[in-house]
C-alpha cells in the first residue's frame, strides 16, 4: 500500500467520522460488500450557498460522507468509483411541505427517483406513521420522513377526518401531548382555530419540547403567531395583506366576521378575495417591518409556490401533463373535481389571479432580501402537485422569485437542514453527514433547471443509478395502473383543492 494510500486511511481514522480504519482495508467486510463508494472528481454545490467547487472527491463509507477533497482520491480496494468528471453533486433535497408518504407504492419512490431524499410530511396519521416506521428499519425504500402532528383545527374546519378538531384551550393541550405520545416531531396548526386555543397550542408544544407550524390563523396576525413562536407559516397565505397600507382594517374585518358551520368555506372565500386586493395597496415600510418581525423571531416562511401556481391557472392548462401516468386514475379524477374550486374561469379571474401570483412571487423576493427564513416545499398530492418532480418546479419558481439558483438549492438543503435542527448530519456536503446526495449531468447554478437532470441519487449511501431509478417510475407507473388502493384521506386532500 502506498504511502499516499496509507495517510489517506489514517486520516480517515483520526477524523471522527465514526469510520473504523479496518472498514476501508482491502479484504474486510466493508470491502467485500461494496460500501465505500467514490465520487470522483464532480463539481461541488454543497448546499452553503457558496460557489460550486471544480475537481472535488467525495467518499463514502455506508451511510456516511467520509472525505471531501480536492482532486482524485488515492485507490481503495473494493470501492465502487463513480466517474464525476463533467457532473455537478449536490446534497439530496427536502420537500419541506409533502403530503401522503402512506401511499407507499406511488410516493416514496417518486421522491427518490427525483432526487428528494428528505420530506417534511405535514399531516400526521397512523399510516403514514407506518410508513416511517417501514423506512426506518429498511423495509421500505423512501425518503427520511420529518412527520408533523395531525392537523389541528376549530370546530369548523374545511377538512375532513381525522382532522383534530379542538374548541377550548384544554382540549388542545390534551392533542399536542397525544400527537406527541404518537411520534409527531412538530405540531401542524391550521386556518379556523381560535386566538385562545392558538396559545395554547403553543405553549403545549413548546412545554413539550416540539415547535408548531401551519397555516395562518385567520383571527390572529402574522406578527402575533410569529411572537407566539410559530416556526414556519405555510403557502404564504396572508402575506400580501401584511404588506398592505390596508392591513389593519383587512384583518378586523376578519377577526370580526364568524365562521359559519353551515358553510365554513365561506370565510376562506373572503380572505382570498382580500388577498386578492390587497395586492394593489403594497406599502414598503409596512412591509419592511413585517419581514423584520419575522426575521428576529426566527419565523420562516414555506412559501409552496409550485401548488400556488397551480390553483391561480385555469383547469386545462394542467389535464395534459404527461406526469399524469404516475397518479392513481382515482386521484386524478379529484385533482380534476378539486381544482375547479379555485382554477379562474373567465378572463377576469384569470387576469385576477395572475396578478395576485405575480405579487407572492416578488414579496418571496422581498422577503429572501430581508433576510426572512426560506425553505422550499411543493404540498405534493394537491390537485397537480406531483411529488419529486414538483420539488423541481418549486426550485425554478424560487429562482423566478429572485434567488440565485444556488441560494434556491439551499432552500431545499442547508437551509432546510438548519430549518429541522438536523444541521449537524444532513443539507450539506461535508465529512460526518448522512451520504443523501445527487449527481447531476449538468450546472444547477447556470440554470436551475438543470438540477431535473440525474446522472445518480444515493439515499442512506444506497446508489440508485439512471436504470434503477427508470425501473423504479416504471413499476410506480404499473401501481397507478391497477386498481384503487388509495385511501379516502387522500382523496379528501385532493378534492379540497387547496393547500393543507
């Protein structure tokens, strides 16, 4: 063994990377099955923000980022070499708002065969608690899952079951102990919860040790959730109307209006048409301390524009979408039923909504330049929102949005990592972190688009070449090709129609 060779396995040893020297030796265990695995000589995105790196190897060993250097590696006997030369690697993503990981044979291998390595799965329920569980023990190949709480909601909600509907303070107290007796790593708030019991919540969760995040609710601001502690606020609902010279006066009218349990959608109804015209009265200082609020009390913003754009563009434009062959023919059919809700229909609606999509794109701007919080998420299994491939689209609108194509992979990396509180083993390339990355045959930074061009995705240092991963669409193909197994949440989810 070359004195190269040999400084090279030291290193690797004295580096606390928990790699035992013996591992990496010609004619161990470790050798034999093929777990040291070199990326050799790739263009390095690692997910800081920083620019990409030419002539960089990696190595992996299991489920491990071992060595990160410059220029070719010395040999390793047994270990799998992957040519990087004229390809770019970067951290595996996270769709930070994703839904249905429970459909096991159509989602989990839709996400890997798109580079998505990680999900935050923003409903928690029993089955997709198993699912995670399956994941875990590698029974099931799929993405890490962060799973959230059951959606907790008023007694008047636009969901379905088994959505947690509470009324008073104690009752939510009592779910935020259940959710996490159950496994939730987050509590998931939503829209028609009361003031009361959205302190409550809070405070529950954070005697519990978890952070809660969701949707605004609708009876309090931005600003008072955000002092309450709400990590993120999803979809970018209400942010317009917060940057308004007529916020005051939106949000007591709001906070003055009942839901009726008659007809609950009513009042979502009025808080998008005064979303929709509050675009028009933008106020710079307004806007300014808002984001500034925000920024000092650590709440992000998930902005999910991939499914904001789908619900501002008219029914049609999506029907063709050869992506379609992935989805179960039921879901399809209430993705179709539940976008007729919110796709425009006459001219207006169409110029309206355009309008109003058009101004969320520039306040992401606004607020990625106020130095808010931002992570990227699709909420994959609304009408239209495919998981994986969404994650893409969701990357292409950020950058649409202002953010260099570098800082957009971010959202969905290092920054979605620090988001989690997993920065020490996940979102970025470096020594010690979990070996979830993506190999890519051409430049991200050049055009965002590019990063929809996988050479490799490796998942817990699991590599799935192009023909894996071909097979792996297929078969999801062939399990959206057979009869109904999907289940009636699922359903729910789509026919609503609108971000959850």
């Amino acid at each position: 063994m070359g004195s190269n060779r040999r400084e090279f396995l030291r290193w690797l040893a004295a580096g606390g990377t928990g790699v035992a020297l013996a591992g990496l030796l010609p004619g161990t265990a470790a050798a034999e099955t093929g777990t040291i695995v070199v990326l050799a000589q790739v263009t390095l995105i690692d997910g800081t923000g920083s620019a990409p790196r030419r002539d960089v190897s990696v190595v992996l060993a299991g489920d491990r980022i071992a060595w990160v250097g410059s220029g070719p590696v010395p040999e390793i006997d047994g270990a799998r070499v992957i040519d990087g030369r004229g390809k770019y690697l970067i951290p595996g993503l996270w769709d930070m708002h994703a839904h249905g990981a429970d459909l096991e044979d159509i989602v989990p291998p839709l996400h890997l065969a798109h580079g998505v390595t990680g999900v935050r799965e923003m409903w928690g329920y029993a089955e997709n608690r198993a699912t995670k569980g399956k994941i875990e023990r590698g029974e099931l190949l799929g993405p890490r899952v962060v799973l959230a709480s059951g959606i907790i909601d008023g007694p008047v909600t636009l969901l379905a079951p088994p959505v947690l509907q509470v009324s008073t303070e104690a009752e939510a107290r009592a779910v935020v102990r259940a959710e996490k007796a159950a496994g939730a790593e987050l509590v998931k708030t939503y829209s028609y919860l009361a003031p009361d019991v959205v302190r409550a919540v809070a405070d529950e969760a954070r005697a519990q040790g978890l952070r809660f995040s969701g949707h605004w609710p609708y009876k309090l601001s931005h600003l008072e959730v955000s002092d309450l502690g709400q990590h993120s606020l999803e979809h970018f609902f209400g942010v317009s109307i917060h940057c308004s010279s007529r916020r005051d006066e939106i949000l007591a009218r709001l906070k003055s209006t009942p839901y009726d349990p008659a007809a609950p959608r009513d009042f979502f109804n009025l808080a998008r048409r005064l979303e929709f015209e509050s675009v028009t009265t933008y106020d710079r200082r307004m806007a300014r301390a808002y984001f500034e609020r925000l920024r000092c009390n650590g709440t992000w913003h998930s902005p999910t524009l991939t499914i904001n754009r789908v619900v501002t563009q008219p029914a049609e434009t999506h029907q063709r979408d050869p992506r379609l062959k992935y989805v179960p023919a039921d879901v399809r059919e209430s993705w179709a039923k539940g976008i007729e809700r919110f796709a425009p229909k006459t001219p207006e609606e169409v110029a309206l909504q355009e309008r109003y999509y058009q101004e969320t794109l520039r306040l992401v701007g606004v607020a990625h330049e106020a130095g808010v919080g931002l992570i990227g998420g699709t909420d994959c299994l609304n009408p239209y929102t495919f998981p994986g491939s969404g994650l893409h689209e969701e990357l292409a609108f950020l950058v649409e949005a202002g953010l260099s194509p570098v800082r957009a992979l971010k959202t969905v990396t290092g920054d979605a990592a620090r988001f989690l509180g997993r920065e020490g083993t996940s979102g970025t390339v470096a020594v010690g972190k979990e070996a979830d990355l993506v190999l890519l045959d051409a430049d991200p930074a050049a055009d965002i688009r590019n990063v929809a061009k996988i050479d490799t995705v490796i998942t817990r240092g699991r590599v799935l070449g192009k023909a894996e991963r071909r097979r792996m669409l297929d078969a999801v193909e062939a399990a959206a090709n057979r009869p109904t197994t999907t289940n009636a949440r699922l359903h729910s989810l789509a026919r609503r129609g609108c971000c959850c």
